[in-house]
C-alpha cells in the first residue's frame, strides 16, 4: 500500500501547509501551479490574491528581502518572466554591496547564467 501523503493522515500534516521545500507551500488542488501533491508556492497564492487572478504562466514572484519565507504582500514583486527575475537578483546584490543597481561589473556576473534577455537589459541600461 502507497503512503498516504495527502490530508491528516500525514505525519508532516500542518493543517494545510507544506514545508516541503524552501517555500512555505498550501494544499491548493486544482491549482494550475500546483505539484503532484497539490501544493503550491503560498508566495504564488498571495500574489493572485493581490492581482485577482492567475499568474501568467511565465511570471515568477521575487522576495524583495530574499527572505523566502516572508511572504507578506509587500514583500513580494510580480515578474513577468525568470530573465526579469534574474535582473532584480542582479540588482539587489549590486545594492548589498554598495553600488548602483546599474552597476553590475562583469567579475559579479561570473557564475551566473544569465538568459540572453538580462543580457539585453543589462547593455540597453549600459547604452541609456
Ligand atoms: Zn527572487
């Protein structure tokens, strides 16, 4: 017999909430986003609440102060895709460590794998 994971029967039960991962995750059959165990993201739900209506299916949810788990509305930005995402990572550790936003000199990026549209972004913000 397969182990029940579903509803209180669950160890892990919580009453509605999941912290199987990183993020704080609701019961939400159904849901367009939701996994194999009808979770999803509570960062997801708080942020159609706030739209009124489902996400576009490419847009994420940034944490603006990349504390995954504070997922008070204003907290959390609507993005229209991960390349944008990517951009306000970008950003914010250009502010962590006390330059522009702007500002992203080429040894900060080394790692990261930037999709080829923050890299438009990023030489359009150079050009302006
Ligand atoms: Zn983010």
């Amino acid at each position: 017999m397969a182990w029940d994971r579903s509803g209180v029967k669950n160890p892990n039960w919580k009453g509605g909430f999941a912290l199987k991962s990183r993020y704080i995750r609701h019961r939400a059959l159904g849901h367009l986003r939701a996994d194999s165990w009808g979770y999803v993201d509570e960062h997801i739900l708080i942020a159609e609440k706030a739209l009124g209506k489902p996400l576009p299916p490419k847009a994420r949810v940034h944490h603006v102060d990349c504390n995954e788990r504070n997922n008070e509305k204003r907290n959390l930005v609507i993005c229209e895709n991960h390349s944008y995402h990517q951009l306000l990572h970008l950003r914010t550790e250009a502010l962590r460590r006390g330059a522009l936003p702007g500002h992203l000199p080429t040894r900060w990026r080394a790692g990261i794998r930037l999709s080829e549209q923050v890299d438009r972004f990023l030489q359009e913000e150079a050009i302006a």
